[in-house]
C-alpha cells in the first residue's frame, strides 16, 4: 500500500500527474486545485490514497492532510466515487468544504463537475456529522495549501517543510478546535454548530486557554 511519493514531477495532465521516485514513474490522480501547485521538474511530496479494484490500481495525490481526510470522508457517501471526489476538491478547498457543510450550503456543492442538485443536497445532509476539521489559521484563506507547498523548489534543493507538517503552533491551534467542538457535542450541541462556534472563537481568541474557550463558546450558544 502506497501511503506517500516523494520524487520529481515529470509530466502535468488535466486530473494527473506522473511523478518519478528514484527512476519509477507513478501516475496520480490528482484535484486541479492541487495540480496548479506542481512545476513539471520540480520536488513535490505527495500524500497518497491507494485504491484496489479487481481490475485496476489507482494511486490518488494530495498535498494536505486534511485534503486527504476529505476525500475519504466524501467517498463513503453512496454514488460519490474518487473521480467525482476529486472533481469536489478542484471546486473547493479543504476548509471551504468545512464551511460549505456547517452552513448546508448545496450550492457550493454545484459548483463541482458533476454534481448535480440530488447529489449536492445528500452531501451536505450526510456530511453534517463528518466535518474535516481544518487548524483555525487555514479557515481565512482561499487555499488551504497556499502557503505550505514547494514554491521554486528543484530536484537539488532539499525540501524546507513538507505540506503534511506542522508546527507547534499550529498543532496547538488544531488540538484547540478539535478539543472545544468535542466538549460542545458532549454537552448536547449539534456538531455542525459546535464545529461553526469553535472554529470562530479560537480564531478570535488565539491565545487562550482551552477552558476560556468552551466557555466563550457557551456565551455563543446561549446568545
């Protein structure tokens, strides 16, 4: 099972690409959104989904863990397969789909290739429990990835940070939302709205604790 691809990126297609690792061409499949970040000839470190049929091996690309956790989280809905997963995350980001699905947004969902208003309406009402959550700092930016890919980088130059990496500070920042919308739910709020409120209080209140936290939260709630 093929879990990462570390190598040069040696062609660039529509929905892939073939990335050489030590000599081996990998073909993978890949969001556009992702695939507009690779430079033919240039380092990339992929994440990678392996999928086994009884006829074929597919090898799908990411540059994000949460890129990544999306994708198999949207193919176990029914009738949504990897190509129409991967359609999904050329149409949004990473936390644009978080937002999309706190909000039960259908339209964003339209806005993908191939997903019609049936499809978009039984996403987001079987997302809803099943949010990605996305470290607070990513929740303002257009592009999840923006500012964690290899820009300019070569075969020779040695990689500085991989996408999939965070720091302290940013896994504080994950640990902070992932812990507050879970102590929302054990109080009995949905999960859509406790993952809405929390993602907004730790953005607006990075320095406090976890308890300060839950409880601007509550005020949230009880306003």
């Amino acid at each position: 099972m093929i879990a990462k691809l570390k190598g040069i990126i040696d062609n660039i297609g529509e929905d892939c690409c073939i990335i050489d690792v030590n000599g081996v061409g990998y073909l993978v499949n890949m969001s556009s959104r992702s695939l507009s970040k690779l430079k033919q000839g240039e380092y990339a470190n992929l994440l990678i989904e392996t999928v086994i049929k009884e006829d074929s091996i597919t090898l799908f690309g990411f540059q994000s863990p949460w890129e990544k956790e999306w994708f198999n989280t949207l193919t176990k809905i029914q009738g949504v397969g990897g190509k129409v997963c991967l359609s999904i995350l050329s149409a949004l980001s990473p936390a644009q789909l978080s937002q999309a699905v706190a909000a039960q947004d259908k339209s964003s969902f339209l806005r993908a290739a191939g997903v019609g208003p049936k499809l978009a309406a039984r996403l987001v009402t079987e997302l809803k429990d099943k949010i990605v959550t996305i470290p607070i700092e990513f929740m303002g930016n257009s592009d999840l990835n923006a500012d964690k890919t290899y820009q300019g980088e070569t075969a020779e130059n040695s990689p500085q940070k991989s996408p999939q990496t965070l720091t302290e500070d940013e896994t504080t920042a994950y640990s902070k939302t992932e812990d507050v919308t879970s102590a929302l739910t054990n109080l009995g709020y949905p999960k859509i709205d406790a993952y809405r409120i929390a993602t907004e209080t730790c953005l607006n209140n990075p320095q406090a604790d976890l308890a300060t936290l839950i409880r601007l939260s509550l005020k949230e709630f009880n306003l």
